[in-house]
C-alpha cells in the first residue's frame, strides 16, 4: 500500500495523530527532501528511523516502478516537504503508476497551504481553483493569465518572493488592476501574514521585498453585465443577414446572458417602429 501523508506546512503542532502513528510504525519513506525529513522525525520526537528515499521532482518518474513494486510488499509512507503529496509537489507518478499495477493507495489528510490560504482571504471559497505557479518566463505567464482572465471562480497560486511582484503585476495586467486579492505569507507560522487588496496595490506593496513560502489568492473575474441595447442590435444584425429572427434572438441570449423573450419582443417592436 501506498500511503500519501500530509505534513505540517510551519507549525509542527498541526501534525496530526495518524501522522505521528505512521512515522513510527514506517519502515520505508519516500520523501522529497529526506534532511527535511529527518528534521520532522526530530521535531515530533518519533524515535523510529525508517529507511529514506528520496523522491524528488527530477527522480520520481524513474522511481515510480521500483517503488510501487516495494508497495506490493509492504506499506510505503510518502511525504513532501510540507502539506499534502502531488499537490504541486512530488508523487503524482507515483501514484499513477500504483493505481495501473492496481496497488492501493490511501491518504493521511492534513495541512494545506491552498485551502488554508483560501479560508482566511476573504474572498469566495464556494468555487475555486489551484493553478499551482505561474510560468517563469513573462509570455508564458501573459497566455496562461490571457486563458484565466474570464475565470468567475477564485484563484489560488503558488509563488516565490523573488518572482512576486512580478507575478502580481502581470495579473494586475490581465485581470484589471483592482481586481480583489490576497497575499498569504509563511501561513501557520510566528510571523504569518495576511495582505489583502487590489492586485496593483499588492504589486506596489511587493516591490518591497517579501519573504516567506507565498500563496496568492485572487477574485474571480466578476459577472459580465449585458448591455441590453448591444444586445438587441446584433438580433437585428444577425435577422438582416437571413437568420431566422427566433434564432438570433437565442443565439443572442446566450452570448450575453440578456433574455431570449425579451430580446425577441424587442427585436419585433423594433421592426415594427420601422
């Protein structure tokens, strides 16, 4: 059995029961940074010392088989460094491959900086969606930001200090300079911090400098409201081109959002004014 542990994200008080359980009864670990690892074993006072192997973002597709095949045998404890495995972190191959070879696998839930982060942003959590971190070079970041820019749901990404400013300046660029958002820095630790605002206050308040494990939360894009006159000239324009009157009046409605029946009342009223 494969077993995905989540992990403290800071605070080593939020380790939970199960996980101290498992790393006591662990025989084998795959972890992404077994120092980090060990450091955790010290922390919680685990006296077990299991064997480690690294499982990291440059090895784990060419680990993936040994390791599921060890799972055959016996329970392979997975942790990243911090918060919950395959979720921007090592161990999605991993776990691909053990469900193809039909080896079980399971889940110690816990920390996440992603929901965490997305609880205490005060924006809306009834829709959202992680897009982990923004590409790197700046028109990579342009498109991805293009393709999100229309997206009601709320945004959470993961970002580095050092690329920080840049990264909310550019969606300043591509979803409007006050569009609400949150800075979430080094959550669950001593010098946690909420920042909250527009995204081009945040980018002018980041040039500052920022340390800290980062998560960004952003609104999301807000309800298009329709403009019932446009609306209603592009029914008229589409009816002057041979469609069917009905037809564009619902082809209308769904572009915009506007009525179908009113559209098609008004385009009548319209015709009939003429």
């Amino acid at each position: 059995m494969i077993i995905l542990a989540a992990t403290p994200i800071g605070n080593l008080g939020d380790a939970s029961a199960r996980l101290r359980e498992a790393l006591e009864q662990a025989s084998v670990v795959a972890s992404e940074d077994t120092r980090v690892t060990q450091r955790l074993l010290a922390g919680l006072g685990i006296a077990n010392r299991p064997r480690l192997i690294a499982l990291h973002e440059h090895n784990e597709r060419q680990k993936a088989a040994e390791l599921v095949e060890l799972a055959q045998d016996r329970d392979l404890l997975v942790l990243s460094d911090a918060g919950m495995p395959t979720v921007s972190d090592p161990g999605f191959p991993l776990v691909q491959a053990a469900v193809a070879a039909g080896v079980e696998v399971t889940a110690i839930p816990g920390p996440s900086a992603v929901v965490t982060a997305l609880a205490v942003s005060g924006l809306p959590t009834d829709r959202f969606a992680f897009e982990g971190f923004l590409p790197r070079k700046a028109g990579e970041r342009a498109r991805r930001l293009a393709e999100l820019a229309g997206d009601r749901r709320t945004l959470v990404f993961f970002e580095s200090p050092s690329r920080l400013a840049a990264s909310l300046a550019a969606l300043a660029d591509a979803f409007g300079a006050e569009r609400p958002a949150a800075v979430c820095r080094e959550l669950t630790k001593l010098h946690e911090e909420v920042r909250r605002g527009g995204l081009a206050e945040l980018a002018a308040w980041a040039e500052g400098g920022v340390r800290g494990e980062i998560v960004v939360v952003v609104g999301g894009a807000p309800e298009k409201r329709a403009d019932a006159a446009a609306a209603l000239e592009r029914v008229l324009g589409l009816a002057a081109s041979g469609t069917r009157l009905k037809d564009a009046a619902a082809l209308v409605a769904a572009e915009t959002g506007v009525g179908k029946r009113d559209l098609y009342e008004a385009a009548l009223a319209a015709r009939r004014a003429d």
